[in-house]
C-alpha cells in the first residue's frame, strides 16, 4: 500500500505482472492471419496499456498500423450514459482487420459503440483487448477476444486510469482506499 495526493492505494496487478500478461496476449494474437491490422486504442484510459501492448505485439512478430479514438459515456458522473465519438480515428477501416484497445470493460457500451462503428464502416474483423474485464457491471452483448485480468467490483486506478485525471502515471493497477 502507498499513498499518493493523500489516499491510500493498494496493488491490485503489479507492474511485473501486467508486463507478463501483455507479453502473454501478444503471443496469443501471433497465432493469428491479421488482414492489414489497425490497431485502435481507445481513448485516454486505454494509452498506456496499448503502448505497452502494441510493443509486446511488434516483439512477437506483429506489425499493425496504430490510431486513437476518444469516446465518453460518462461526462461528470461515474454511471455509463450515451457513448459520444470526441476525436475520431482518420483511418478507413474497410476491408481490414481491427483491433480495439481498452484498459477496463465495464458496462460495455462504449466498446459495443466502438466495434459496431467498425463494423459499419466496413471492417473485416474486429476484435477488442482490455487489460481488466469487469463482469459485475456489464450491460451491453460485448465479449473481449484478450483480457488481461478478470477485475473485482472495486474502482480501480493506475497504468492509464484515473479518478478525477489523477493516479493515471502509477505503474500498476491499484484500487484506492476509502472514498475516492
């Protein structure tokens, strides 16, 4: 347990082994034939674990293209709402095989908005990657193709994610003490 801007934070992952499980699903997706590979990582909590994925991925043999979409479902609160497109991604996805990026699923509506928009605009597969899976708060259909860890009912922060933009630049996925 450390303690930064006054709360206290416990490790849920470590940062050894988010790196294992990144290096892990890499060489789970090298047994795949990508079709021209975009890789999308959603945006903001999503931007250190895709780096650090898309890196594991270029270890194992895997070279795509890389974008970044912004989406939000949440605005002020922490309740999932209607999912709105901020910064689109400037690719033309047809034809081609897409990998979305996220760092949690929860309700999963931002990442069912995320691969029907792919589809619709003509992508040949699309598959999605998260670092956690939360289950307990799922609402959409969406099934993740990689998941890094199964994630309890707690709010998390860490490696991207944040509370009110701050904790997003600790190594690790931690869950914060008390009211966050």
């Amino acid at each position: 347990m450390i303690t930064v801007r006054g709360k206290r934070i416990s490790t849920l992952y470590s940062a050894g082994q988010i790196a294992e499980r990144n290096a892990a699903m890499a060489a789970e997706m090298h047994g795949h034939q990508y079709h021209d590979l975009l890789v999308i990582a959603v945006l903001k909590g999503s931007f250190i674990f895709a780096a650090d994925l898309i890196r594991a991925m270029h270890a194992s043999g895997i070279a795509p293209e890389v974008e970044f979409i912004t989406l939000s479902s949440y605005g002020e609160g922490t309740e999932a709402g209607k999912v709105r497109i901020l910064r689109d991604i400037d690719s033309n996805v047809k034809g081609r095989d897409v990998l979305l990026i996220d760092d949690i699923l929860e309700s999963g509506n931002t990442l069912h908005f995320a691969k029907n928009l792919m589809e619709e605009r003509g992508a040949r597969n699309v598959e999605i990657a998260v670092l956690l899976d939360k289950h307990s708060k799922r609402k959409a259909q969406v099934k993740p193709n990689y998941v890094g860890f199964e994630c309890p009912d707690h709010f998390v922060v860490g490696y991207g994610m944040d509370v009110a933009y701050a904790f997003r630049e600790l190594p690790f996925v931690g869950i914060v003490e008390g009211d966050a």
